[in-house]
C-alpha cells in the first residue's frame, strides 16, 4: 500500500479539527501516518524539550532513541538546520543513530509551530533502501504545517 497524500491529509485535517495540544496532535499524525504506507516502517516525533535536545514523543513501531541532542543523527540534524533530511542510506550518513539495526533510509521533517519555532521533528524511517522521494517530503511537510502552524 502507498500513501494517498490528498486522503491522508483531509483525514488528518478532520481527526485534528479544533485541538491545540500537541501532544495529541503528534499522537494522531504518528498513527495515520503510520498506518497509510507499507513503506512506513517507524513513525514518530522527538519533541524539542530543552535547548539543543530532543526527546521522544507519539510514535508507532518498536522502541525508538529516548533522547537526541541536536549534535547528533538525522534528527538532530533537522532540528538543528529546520531543513528536511532526506537520507537514501543511512549507513552513509554521518553520525547516524541506529535506534533499530533494520532501519535503511529515512525521512525527518521539522515541526514547526505558528511563530516558526521548531518544537519537534517528524522521523519515518523504512527497512528499505531510499525508500522516500522529495514528492513524500513536499506532501508531509504541508501536512505538518497545517497541524501544527495553523
């Protein structure tokens, strides 16, 4: 199964309508994101918590890292830069965090609320080599942002 972005984003928009926690926003990106690919083999969040320090929120998938410094991995990475990793192989990224030894590629997109802060990142990693396209990257950041900067 691949993502339908135009469905996965009125569904979002609708199961979202009128919250402002986001918590519970992430909570229920991470499922419907999850669940709309067979290419999504972790899906979560690592909220900003600290000055350079993200620590892990709603996902879905085994165990992930509880804490990333910024300094450090694919996440920190986009939490540090606010640009989207886009990581084809990440044996060939470097400082890579292995949470899971099955993780081969990986898409992390920053979380950004209305003034622009960045207060998380959104992390999906596939056990399938360059696995996600600029197309998968356009499409979730849009439906970030209208979470989550609205």
């Amino acid at each position: 199964m691949t993502v339908d972005y135009p469905t996965l984003a009125r569904t979002v928009a609708a199961l979202t309508e009128g919250e402002d926690d986001a918590v519970a926003l992430m909570a229920t990106l991470a499922c419907e994101i999850h669940h709309s690919d067979d290419r999504f083999d972790w899906t979560g969040f690592y909220r900003v918590t600290a000055p350079g320090l993200l620590k892990i929120g709603p996902y879905q998938g085994g165990h992930g890292c509880l804490v990333i410094p910024f300094s450090r991995g694919v996440c920190g990475a986009c939490a540090r830069s606010g640009e989207t990793q886009l990581v084809p192989d990440v044996e060939a990224f470097p400082g890579h965090i292995a949470c899971a030894s099955s993780t081969r590629s990986e898409l992390v997109l920053p979380v950004r609320d209305r003034s622009g802060a960045i207060i998380a990142v959104l992390d999906i990693d596939s056990d399938l080599p360059d696995a996600f396209t600029e197309a998968d990257a356009t499409a979730l950041q849009d439906i970030l942002d209208a979470t989550f900067a609205r």
